[in-house]
C-alpha cells in the first residue's frame, strides 16, 4: 500500500450528511438539482447459432437518488455500472429497458442527451485540432444561435481558464503519430467539451482510465470543484484509490445489476460492518467493497452470514424502504405532468455544414500525407500506364490495347478507392458522440465529409491521372473527347468509392468492410464485358451486367474513342530513297470504329447514357450511404 493511504477506522470523512437526499416527507426542495431513477431494470437477448436463449439481467429493479455533489457508480467488471451510467444519461436502447428517470422531480426531457453532459471513456477529440480549437467547435454549434462569435470565444476561454487549460490552449491534443498533450490534459479536454453548455448534469464513464495516479486525483478534484459550483456529477469508475474515494459524496454500489449499497460514501463502512463485514485498518474502502462483493475472504474480517446475498440484504434494509418512502409519491407526481422536451439542435443546417467542412479541411491540410501520397500514386500509376500503352497506332491491334488499356485503368480506379472505407469507420465512435450529444444532424455530417473527401482525394488525383495517361496513350486528339475521358474516370471514382461509403457506414470493423466492397469490385468485375461476352450470359445471370460500374464506364470511354473512327491493318514496306520502313494503311482491311463498338455489344450511341448511368449510381450509393448512417444505431 502506497504511503499516502490513512487509516480508515476512525478516519474523519468529509460530511455527507442524509440532507443529500430529499426530505423523507416526500416534498422535494424546488430549487435543487438532482436525479432520481425508479426500478430501473434493463435485459439483453441472447443467441447461439440462431437458438433464442433466455434474456441477460443487466439491471434488476435499481432504484435511487443523486443531489448536487459528486457521486460514484461502482462494482465489480460486470455489475452494470456503466449501463446504469447509460440508463441514467439516457444512451441506452429503449428494447429491454424498464423503469423511470426524473431529473429535479419531473420526467426526463425528451432529448436529455442534448441538454445534458456525457464524457466518454476513452477520450474522443480531433487530435490535429489544438484544445482551444476542440472547444471552439463544441462552442460553434452546441450553444444557442443567439450568442455571437465572441461570447463562444468567451465561453471557451472561460473553460480554459476552468479547466487549467491555459498553458496547453494552443497545442495541439495529439494523434497515433503526432505527439500532443498529456493524458490528464486530454481527460480535462474531453470536460471541457461537455462544460460548454454549462449543464447542470455530467456523467462521466471511468474517468481515470489510462491516467496514473497522480493524474487521476487531480481529475477526480476538479470534478468535486465542480460539483460544488452546483452540479450533479455522476461516474462509473471501477477501483479508485482512497485518496479519490474519500471525495465521493454519495455511493452505489452493484452486484450482478442489483444494488448492494446505494447512499453517503462516508455511512458505506458502516453499513457492511452491520453485515458482519469490516474493513481492515489501512485498507482502501474500494478495494474492501469489492472484495466483499466479489465474496474474497482474505480482505475482509468476522463472520457474516454467507448464505444472503448482498442484495437480498440491502432490499431488506431499513435504508432502501426509507428511500422508497419518498421515491414513490414523487413518481406519482411526476407523470401527472407533461414531459419536457430538450432541443436537439441549437444551430441551423448550414451553419453544421461549414462547421465540420472547416475541421475536416483543417484535418487534411494539418495531416496532408494521404491526400499528397494519393495524388503522387495516381501520377505514378499514371506514367505507368502510358509506358505500357503508349502512343497506340490506328491498327487493328491498337483497338484491341485500347479496350485493354480502358479496362486496366478503371481496374485500378475502382479497387484504388478501397482506401474511402475509412471514412466513417475511423471516426465512427466521435460521429455517433457528437451526433446523439446534439451537435450536428446526420445530413451535416455526411455531406461535409463526403464533400471533403471526394474532392481532394478522388476527383483532384483522377484529374491527375487522366491528364497524364490520356497524351501518353495516344487517344483521339480532341479537346472534347479528352473532357469526356476525365469526366468519365471522376464519375468512376466518385461511385466505386460510394460503394465503400456504403460498407463503411454499414459495419464497424475495417477488414470486413474491405472485404465485402473488394466482393462487390470483383461481381462488377467479372460483369463489365471484358472478360467474358455480355451475349453468352445465361438468363438468370445477365442482369448483373446493368449493376456493374464497370461496364457503363468501359462502354463510354470506348465509344468516346473508337466511334465514327475508321482504323486499318497496317503493312511494312521499305523505302529506298530514305532508307527507312514505312507503314501504310492497306484499305482491304479496314475496321470501322461503330462496327467494332457493336461486335463487341457495346452502346454505340449511348455515351451520355453511359455518363448519365454512372452519376446515378454515384447518387444512389451516396443516399445509400447516408441513409445507412442515419439509421445506424447511436445509443449504446
């Protein structure tokens, strides 16, 4: 045991008195702050190979009260801690949930998530954003749209100021490969986000994870300044030290989801010595409890009654029928009053745009390798491609090494954009946190990332691409054919990478999304026309080919380059008078451009159809996409 851990027989606590609670006539103080949850009971179904199993307990009928204070959830990995924490935050599915939660004795808003504060475990912030800049954007779009630029700013330097932030305000929070501040700084910043609206509420999921010790408690004090600033703070947090437990207030502690204690931190000790359990002298309370708890007899001393559940004993107490005696009436009050609704929005549509559209610029212009790497890429594959296809002549060969050539290009187009799945995967976890927290709506989200994504990463390098591969090929020298060349490959891109959008927001897990859009890749693939003729389909495979981005892309840009073009077999002949060999077109074998496009079934034709296809099928993807995302399950 550390050095700095007192005894705790005889340890003089910090004062929680009983006035933590609403008085026991049932009459609750109109000014105070509090939470109150009412058997809250809470299940999950359970499968195995498709076989229905009986429903998980997470919670059974947990019922209790927190005032203005500090207020700690604990038990053993298990308990249902972090679903109470959940239940109470209103960030739990509604499907097997039962209960009620009054906030100040009425019934919960409508949209709770959003007037109230949330601080995640592990801390969620744009780590190419400096600490001000996380909390400007807190500031831009949850605060009301009354208040103007400059009271946000003052807001946030408030917060700074709140926080201890000063000294960090302009570094930036940190990546995976770019050293930022320290964990402590982060946890404090994760606070901050949630202190902007200046909730009466903050729930906190293990708030000292990751941090060391010393760390940890200086959290753990900030968050005790603020709750005496007025409000009610409550965290799930699993075995804090002694010099963090003595801060608590009040305490409820959870065994198998039941409630084994729930009431003043300072009056815990006392309550399982009563049981037959005490603590040892110098021994951490947390530590006890959880032994206790978890039935390990080597931390504990005397001999109670092991046949009773921990459970079983506090329903039984005079502790929970007391706080039942008052719980009840206020329910009963509550509903015969209508419920609140909490605004989800405090700021219009465009304003959202703009505002994730400039983080995510600022993201890319602060992190810029991918998006240089990807145009350096392109110009490569690009040289490439024009070495191995280059200047192709008028032959009858050159026809077919331009379909090859037209193929390889959009082969690699297609799978290059592989990469677009991490778009919603990586920042999945801070989207569904900041969308349920009342920051932005789906729509702002998608079409910023979406913008800021196809633009610098698809449509600039295919812009790159085409403008070096099309010279170096040789294809018809016209200005318009060369538009339509490039307006054909952006559209390529922008849908093979809608087609990622769609399993990125459609799973969590990267490997299996890039499986399943390298499938999707492979069945457009095999259907393009390419390698195997569309005619000798069977019936019931046929209709595939209308489904492949390949085949509108390979047919517009052979009709772009071979329609109403003649070429030619070509023979050797030698000139004397130059002494150099010449090829001349020999007119019996001649191939006409239109003829070609239709031997091979080709659209002849049909280009701006083909153009027209391939933009419907980036649009479809894209709705897809979002309209996945937008019912995508948010709440835990």
């Amino acid at each position: 045991m550390s050095a700095d851990i007192e005894p705790v027989q005889g340890q003089d606590f910090e004062a929680v008195e009983l006035s933590n609670f609403p008085a026991m006539n049932g009459e609750v103080v109109s000014d105070s702050r509090f939470i109150s949850f009412h058997n809250i009971t809470y299940t999950v179904e359970q499968r195995v190979c498709f076989k229905k199993r009986p429903p998980k307990v997470i919670l059974n009928d947990v019922s209790g009260m927190m005032k203005v204070g500090l207020h700690a959830i604990m038990g053993p990995t298990g308990s249902g801690k972090t679903s109470l924490l959940d239940v109470l935050a209103d960030r739990k599915a509604k499907k097997g949930l039962s209960g009620h939660v009054l906030i100040n004795g009425r019934r919960q808003p409508r949209n709770f998530k959003c007037a109230s504060a949330y601080v995640v475990q592990d801390d969620i912030l744009k780590g190419t954003l400096s600490v001000k800049e996380n909390l400007m954007f807190s500031a831009a779009l949850r605060l009301p749209a009354s208040y103007s630029w400059s009271d946000r700013k003052e807001k946030v330097d408030k917060v700074i100021d709140e926080l201890g932030l000063l000294k960090v305000a302009k570094s930036r929070v940190g990546t995976e490969v770019l050293r930022g501040i320290s964990g402590g700084e982060r946890k404090r910043t994760s606070i901050g986000m949630e202190l902007i609206i200046s909730p009466d509420i903050v729930f906190l999921d293990e708030p000292t994870t990751g941090l060391d010790s010393s760390t940890a408690i200086s959290v753990i004090k900030l968050l005790k300044d603020l709750s005496g600033a007025g409000r009610v703070i409550v965290m799930a947090i699993h075995q804090p030290r002694y010099a963090i437990f003595k801060l608590f207030d009040s305490l409820t502690l959870l065994s198998n989801g039941e409630l084994v204690y729930h009431g003043p931190a300072v009056s815990a000790l006392d309550y399982f010595s009563k049981l037959g359990y005490v603590c040892e002298q110098h021994n951490n309370p947390a530590d006890f409890f959880l032994d206790v708890i978890s039935m390990n007899e080597s931390s504990v001393t005397s001999d109670p009654d092991k046949n009773t559940p921990l459970a079983t004993y506090y329903k039984e107490s005079g502790e929970i029928k007391e706080l039942h005696s008052h719980l009840e009436p206020m329910l009963t009050k509550a509903f015969n009053e209508p419920r609140g609704i909490s605004p989800q929005y405090n700021t219009h549509f465009p304003w959202q745009l703009l505002m994730v559209s400039m983080r995510t610029v600022t993201n890319i212009i602060r992190d810029p390798l991918l998006a240089m790497m990807q145009i350096v890429l392109m110009a490569l594959f690009a040289a490439l491609v024009g070495v191995i296809f280059f200047q192709l002549d008028n032959s009858f060969v050159g026809v077919q090494d331009r379909i090859g050539a037209f193929f390889f290009i959009i082969m690699n187009l297609v799978f290059g954009n592989l990469n677009s799945i991490e778009l919603f995967i990586k920042e999945k976890v801070l989207f569904r946190h900041e969308n349920i927290s009342g920051y932005y709506r789906v729509s702002a989200y998608f079409l910023a990332k979406v913008i800021c994504d196809v633009l610098p990463l698809r449509v600039l390098p295919t812009m790159v691409f085409g403008a070096i591969s099309y010279w170096m090929i040789g294809l018809e020298a016209h200005v318009s054919n060369f538009f339509i060349y490039l307006l054909t490959l952006i559209l390529t891109s922008v849908a093979a990478s809608g087609v990622a959008f769609v399993f990125s927001a459609l799973v969590d897990v990267f490997a299996l999304a890039n499986i399943m859009a390298a499938f999707t890749y492979v069945i457009m693939m095999v259907f393009a026309g390419f390698l195997i003729n569309l005619n000798s389909l069977a019936d019931w495979l046929s209709w595939l080919q209308y489904i492949s981005v390949f085949r509108y892309s390979l047919h517009a840009l052979a009709e772009n380059e071979l329609s109403d073009r003649v070429f030619c077999d070509k023979a050797s002949t030698f000139d004397g008078i130059t002494n150099e060999t010449q090829l001349i077109c020999n007119d019996s074998r001649t191939i006409d451009g239109n003829e070609f496009l239709d031997d091979q079934n080709y659209s002849e034709n049909d280009l701006w159809i083909n153009e027209l296809a391939l933009l419907l099928f980036t649009i479809f993807f894209l709705m897809l996409a979002y309209i996945i995302l937008r019912l995508s399950k948010k709440e835990k």
